[in-house]
C-alpha cells in the first residue's frame, strides 16, 4: 500500500532552503563591506608606529613653514628696500638666522648599569635612578645660558623662546620630535665662561654625583667651530608689560608704580 507524504513537507522544506540562502548572502555582504571598509581605513595598535607616522607628519609640515617663511623674508626684503628709510619692525623676520662660533657641546646619556642592579633583597632597584631627566637636561640648558651662551641647540633643534624641553621616560620631547639618549646640548659663546657657570650650577653638581654613583654619562667638549642653521621662529614678536605714568593729585606726572596699570606694549625678546 502506497504511502501518501504531506503536502505541508514540501511547504517547510522550501522556506527553510530560502532562509538558509538569505543567511549566506547576508554573510556574504558583511564580508564584502568589512574587507572594502579595512582597504580605506588603517587601524594600528602599536604606539610606537603612530607616534612615527605622527613625526613625519610634524617634519612635513615644518619644512613647509620654512619654505614660506623664507618666501615672506624674501618679499619683506624687497618691500624695505623700496623705502626711503629703514623699516622699525625689526622683529617681524619668521627666520632665525644661522650663526657659528666656538662653544660648548654638553652630552647626557641614560646609565647601563641598570640591568644588573639589584638591591639587597635581590629586587630589582629605582631604574628612575639610571636615566637623564628632564631636570638634568634643563640644568645644563640654564647653566649655559648663565655662561654667556649666545645661541643654543638641543639635538638639531635649534632653541627658541618658546622652546619646551619635556621627557617622557627615557624620551625627549622637543617642538614635535622625540630623541633617544645621549641628549647633546651645544651652545655657542665663550667656552670657559660656560664651563665655569656649568661646575658651579648647583643643579649640575647633583647631576654629576648621579654620575659617579650610578654611571650616568656626562661630557663637556670644547668646540672651536660649531654651525646652527637658519630655522623658523616666532610669527608675532614677544611683548611685555611695562607700567603707565600717571598724574598725582598736585597735577604733575610722576611714575607711580604701585598704582599704575600693566599696559602691553610691542618689543622684541
């Protein structure tokens, strides 16, 4: 005897097929969008490489800069040259020329002896206690300067009033890059006067002691010609503040610096 199978099988089976095959091809459609989203999209994790990709980028845009400030020296010098007298804004040039001397060359270096330190306990001892700081490399940048330093270089930076020296670890900061140690320090002026002022900085003699306990690396090189390029400086001249005459109750003008008011007034560094 024939067996009669159910109408309503063929019905299931049908639409289970159906929904298998909407479920591919929605599989499939993400697939497609997501490889077509990572082609146009670069996601990194690695903080090393985003920070590289992050100082190519301050590089690129700082040789721009320089390229149009060299464009607006090079104009600002034909617009003088067409005036009947010289022009009073000395301080509106955006390049800080190059200049070279003899100087100092100061070099700073992170201590190896950190990798066999232990305390006695046998733990591993302060590693704070083997690397420059930032303080180290401000000690010796403040110390020149007090020396007679005329112009300064940290690494290839040169420094400028608006120059920030910043460590982050065992990294230095400066204007957009970062520099692996040995930091070298270089400033043109008179040699003996700067190495003078860097033995006497009190901030140098505790660095130096560091030096002798833990094998930082400290050295002071004569320089009998050192060369610092041009580089771009300030847009806007500094200003500062200055304290406004004013009358006294008798009617004449006398200068009352404890009542006068800071006025903002244009001058150079």
């Amino acid at each position: 005897m024939a067996r009669h199978r159910p109408k309503h099988g063929t019905g299931k089976s049908f639409i289970g097929s159906v929904s298998v095959l909407l479920v591919v091809m929605f599989a499939g459609f993400l697939l497609i969008t997501n490889m077509r989203v990572n082609r146009t999209t670069t996601v990194s994790s690695d903080a090393a490489e985003l920070v590289e990709n992050r100082v190519r980028k301050v590089d690129e845009l700082q040789a721009d800069v320089k390229e149009l400030s060299a464009q607006v020296d090079r104009l600002s010098a034909q617009v003088q040259s067409g005036q009947s007298t010289p022009s009073e804004d000395a301080g509106s040039s955006t390049m800080l020329p190059a200049v070279e001397g003899p100087g100092v060359t100061v070099t700073l270096n992170d201590s190896s002896m950190w990798k066999n330190a232990v305390d006695s306990s046998g733990s591993a001892v302060d590693n704070d206690k083997y690397v420059v700081h930032q303080q180290d490399v401000e000690a010796v940048v403040d110390a020149l300067w007090a020396g007679g330093a005329e112009s300064m270089q940290i690494m290839d930076q040169r420094v400028l009033s608006t120059s920030a020296i910043i460590c982050s670890g065992n990294v230095l900061l400066l204007q957009g890059r970062k520099y692996s140690p040995p930091f070298t320090i270089s400033a043109i002026g008179p040699p003996t006067l700067m190495i003078q002022a860097l033995d006497d900085s009190r901030a140098v003699q505790i660095y130096r002691q560091y030096v002798d306990a833990y094998g930082l690396g400290y050295d002071v090189r004569t320089e009998n010609e050192l060369h610092f390029d041009s580089t771009t400086m300030l847009l806007q001249p500094l200003q500062y503040a200055h304290v406004l005459q004013q009358p006294n109750r008798s009617g004449g003008d006398t200068d009352d610096a404890a009542g006068g008011d800071a006025h903002a007034g244009g001058g150079d560094q």
